[in-house]
C-alpha cells in the first residue's frame, strides 16, 4: 500500500476580519485566531479516506515556518494523520522556496501521493503544487473535485470553464485539491488525546542546504475599498443614460 503525504499550512482563520498594519507592509496577525489553511484541511481529509479505503498504508504531513506551526500540524494528527514533519524556519517562505522543502521531504520518505491544498487563503498564489510537480517530474492534477485511486494510477476530476475534465495519472503524482473534493472531519476527544503521543518531527530548514531567500518584495498591502451602495433605478432608458453619462458608475 502506498504512502501518501500531505501539506498543511497555518493561516489566519478564514472568519477573521483582516487588519493592515499602519504601514502597511503586510497584515495584522498580532493576537488574531490561525488556524489550517481550508483547502489543506482538504488534503488531510482526502488522504485519510484513501486510508479507510485500505489504499494508504500511512499519511503524513509536513508543514514549514515557526515553532507556533506545530498547532496546525496537531490538529492534522488529531484528525488521524499518522506522523508530522514541520520544517522550521523564520524566513518568508514563497511558493518556489516551499516547493524545494517539501520535494526534499519528498525524496526522503518516498510517498506515492502528494496532496495539497490548491491555494493558501493568506496569499491565494496558487503555484506551489504545480511547481512541486515540476521539480518532482511527476505528473500533476490540479484542483480536484474527484479522486479516484487505482494501484497504480489516479483518475482526477477536474471544473474547467465550460465542464469537467479527467485526467489519469501514473503514480507518483501531486494532486491540488478543491472545495469541491470533500468536507473535513471534526476531530473527535480521543483522537484529539491520541495526537499528543505520534511522532513528530522537526527538521531545521538550514539542514536541507536549499535556496530559500525570498525573490519577491511586498511594496505595499491596502485594505480593499468599501462596496458603494447600489442605485436603483426606474426604467431600461434612465439605466442606459446614467450608464453612459455618470462616470463614477464606471469607477
């Protein structure tokens, strides 16, 4: 049976109303609830059932950044991940630099399956999975709203404009996962107990000898603009005369 890891990253939780700081290098995370990255939780989910399936043997999952990620990896482990890996460090970790971490990780435990989620919602790049696949020469499906695994091969079903699309991979691959895919599990009481006592690793990142300084420069984050209220009006023509007249519909 096949070994299947998966990434999990520590975001700030998708109910927080976001903050800028006052110079405006970035967000506000100063007191303010983390927790897994939604489409993560979908990639612990996926390989869990793969599990229950008797497809996987086992499932583990690899996070990177500061000691405080080992919440986010528990929470993983509390849901029935086997064993966590969290490559530490305190850099700013780009999509380039986290695909190099997690293709080292990858040849050191060999798995047949890499899941992660498709996008982080702090950043929203979108980029890591498929550069993972490209450093990897593995073949890739992106943004999964169905799995299906063979012992060899994974079907992937994928929404593209217009339909769906399907794809068959030869294991190994790395599969980006959807909303679509599933909906996680709630750790339960025991398994939340049962976490405390699976192995964790900690690897620093400066052991793996891998390029990871930053090649982009943040100039500048900005809170979006307040939707203006709408303007209702009486008929197609007057419609059609404010569309063409009021530019600061346009705006």
């Amino acid at each position: 049976m096949m070994k299947i890891l998966v990434t999990v990253k520590r975001v700030v939780d998708y109910t927080v109303s976001i903050r800028v700081k006052d110079d405006q290098s970035g967000v506000d995370t100063a007191n303010v609830k983390m927790s897994m990255n939604p489409f993560d939780e979908i990639a612990v989910e996926e390989a869990l059932r793969l599990k229950e399936q008797g497809i996987a043997s086992e499932v583990v999952a690899v996070s990177i950044g500061l000691p405080v990620c080992q919440e986010t990896l528990r929470s993983a482990l509390s849901m029935g991940v086997d064993r966590a890996i969290l490559v530490e460090t305190d850099l700013n970790i780009e999509p380039l630099s986290a695909a190099k971490i997690f293709k080292a990780i990858a040849l050191q435990e060999s798995p047949q399956l890499i899941i992660l989620g498709k996008q982080a919602i702090d950043t929203d790049y979108n980029q890591t999975g498929q550069m993972l696949a490209g450093l990897l020469n593995w073949p890739q499906g992106t943004f999964a709203s169905k799995m299906v695994v063979d012992k060899n091969s994974v079907q992937v079903t994928r929404e593209i404009e217009g339909g769906l699309e399907t794809l068959l991979l030869q294991l190994p691959a790395v599969i980006t996962t959807d909303l679509r895919l599933n909906k996680p599990r709630y750790p339960s009481l025991p398994m939340i107990m049962q976490a405390k006592q699976k192995p964790f690793q900690v690897i620093q990142a400066a052991t793996l000898q891998l390029d990871l300084q930053p090649r982009l420069k943040i100039v500048k984050v900005v809170s979006p603009q307040r939707k203006r209220a709408g303007i209702k009006v009486g008929s197609v023509k007057e419609l059609l005369d404010r569309l063409k007249n009021e530019t600061q519909v346009w705006q």
